[in-house]
C-alpha cells in the first residue's frame, strides 16, 4: 500500500515540510482546497524535492474549466518534472452556485465531460492533432501554435477523480486514471456501493482494476499518548457528524442502518451547533468511519487489516510531530 502525506502547512513552511515528508518516505504527498488555492504549495513543493509525487485531493473543478485546469496541471506537471497528479471533485451545489457562482447541472455528466475535455487538449498538444471537443457542456475547437506549451518532456498529468455516488463513480472508472474515496465512507460502502459502480465504468470503457488505482482517506484516531489520543477522538467524532450533516452522504450512513441521524446533524448545523454534534456519534460509528488504534505502533496492522484489499493507496489524515513513528508507519504499510 502506497502512503500520501498531507502538505497543509503555510506556505512559507513548505520548503521544510516537503523535505521532511521524502525523509519520512511517503510517496506523495496531497494538497486541498480548502482556505488556500491547492496548487501553489505544490509549486514550492516541487521547487523543494526530487522524487515525492505530488497531488491535489482535491481541486475544484467546477470552479475553473478544462482549459485553464489543464494549462495549470500542464506546468506544474513540467515543473515537476511529471511528478505531478490532477485530483480533482465536483464539490456540492450551494459551494458551486452560491460560494464560486458557477453553473450546476448534471455534475456526472459535466465530469465526464469536463476530463474528456482535458484529455483532448492535452492529446492536441502532444500529437498535434486539431483541437476539436464539442460537448454538452463545454466546447474547444479553437487552439492556434502560440497557445500550444513548449515544454513536453513529460507525458501529460494523471487525472484522479474524487466520487462518492453511484454515478460520479462510473466516471471515474470509465475516464480517469483513479479514484480518490471521501474520507466518510467505510469498507462495507466500498465493498458494496464504489467497486462495483466503479467496475461498471471500466466495462464501459473496456479497461480492467489494474488501469486505475484506488485512494482512500481513510480517518484515524491515534496519537502519541493518552492525552492526545482522547484529542483526536473527539475531533473526528464531530467530523464525522459533520459529514453526516450534507444531505448528499446520506447513503454512505444508510448502508449501515443509521440514516435517521442525518436530518437531526442537518438541522444542529443550521443552528451552528458544531461543538455538539459529535454526540450523535456513536462509538460504533466511530469505530466504523473511522481506523482505531491507541499507538501508531498498531495504526498500521489496523489500517492494512481493513483495507488492504481494497485500496492502492492511504491518504494519511493523521499528523504527528514525531517522524519517526510516522516513518514506521509508512514503512510497515508499503512492506505489506
């Protein structure tokens, strides 16, 4: 099992932080849009290391289009001297049409599209071909020479699509290199909801398991001692609530007969009850969303015990100061 660190630092720290995460020996490591554009840490990053593959999990890709995300991923993936990797989601409606003010509709359909696009201009960039993408959505049929990059010593990036749902799924088994799973899912959703829609996109595009690999967030509560093992409880009790909370995850938690908490989460958010919300979490549930271990010495057993059959590569959600054990951790899962 791969292992990607988490790059959140500010961005003066990057330097340092990118250097220590190759020390530590993580594969990649994963920058968000979250508060901070998701692509300028990984520029430093890239400035910073020689071999760490760099990824964002993910950037928006309703907030920009296919030709200004794929000039984007184009250089920062010749910078990097093709270390580079595309994670990108769709986001929820209100964060598209309220927060970006950009347009919703059909977000599987649009997604699809939206990398089809991406992969055609790339294709006439490398091959010379016209550019000619006519689309529902989105439409490129124009590209003159002094648009095309000059540089292409490296192939074009990898494009990782983040999913949930049955269908946003399929599409990433059907036009993307891999799946990046939602931090709120557990191994019983993966089992019977993600690989099998997922293998229905492959079938759709006549690919097999091994054309794509799978990414998993998967949440964990450890620390390096008792005090901050009970901090990190309670932390991702109230992030699973808050997950629990967006409409949209409601299946996730019905798989396991616990659906009736959504509405009550929805409403504590809407009434700001965010410090309270993780007493709707129960230890099941917490136990069920969430990797256990009381020492990173067992983080890793733990882990590898619950999906190592299912994932290629752990999105590490746990930070400690302390590289070496964060080291070992790394190190036991890639040996599995």
């Amino acid at each position: 099992m791969r292992v990607i660190g988490p790059l959140f630092q500010p961005m003066p720290e990057i330097p340092t932080a990118i250097k220590d995460a190759e020390k530590i020996g993580f594969d990649a490591v994963y920058s968000a849009e979250i508060n901070n554009d998701p692509f300028f840490p990984l520029l430093i990053a890239a400035e910073h290391s020689k071999k760490i593959e760099l990824m964002t999990s993910i950037a928006v890709a309703f907030a920009r289009n296919p030709m200004t995300l794929a000039n984007l991923a184009h250089d920062l993936n010749q910078y990097s001297q093709g270390r580079f990797v595309l994670g990108i989601g769709s986001q929820i409606k209100p964060h598209i049409t309220r927060r970006l003010s950009m347009p919703w509709s059909k977000p599987a359909a649009r997604m699809r599209e939206f990398i089809q696009a991406m992969q055609a201009i790339w294709n006439c960039w490398y091959t010379g071909e016209p550019l000619n993408f006519d689309g529902e959505f989105y439409q490129h049929t124009l590209m003159t020479p002094n648009f095309v990059p000059p540089n292409k010593d490296y192939p074009a990036p990898k494009v990782k699509l983040a999913a949930v749902g049955p269908l946003m799924t399929q599409v990433a088994g059907e036009v993307a290199d891999g799946l990046i799973a939602h931090g709120f899912t557990t191994a019983k959703y993966l089992c019977d909801v993600t690989l099998p829609q997922l293998e229905k996109g492959l079938n759709k595009s006549g690919r097999s398991r091994t054309d794509v690999d799978i990414t998993c967030p998967v949440m964990t509560v450890c620390g390096d001692n008792e005090e901050q093992f009970k901090q990190n409880r309670e932390t991702v009790r109230m992030q699973i609530a808050f997950y629990a909370s967006t409409p949209a995850y409601k299946e996730v938690l019905a798989i396991h007969g616990w659906e009736a908490i959504q509405p009550e989460a929805t409403a504590m958010s809407k009434r700001g009850e965010w410090q309270t919300m993780g007493e709707l979490i129960s230890d099941e549930i917490l136990n069920t969303f969430a990797v256990v271990a009381e020492s990173p010495s067992e983080l890793a057993s733990e882990l590898y015990s619950r999906y190592g059959d299912l994932i290629d590569n752990w999105e590490c959600t746990w930070i400690t100061k302390d590289n070496q054990a964060m080291s070992d951790v790394v190190k036991t899962l890639q040996n599995r």
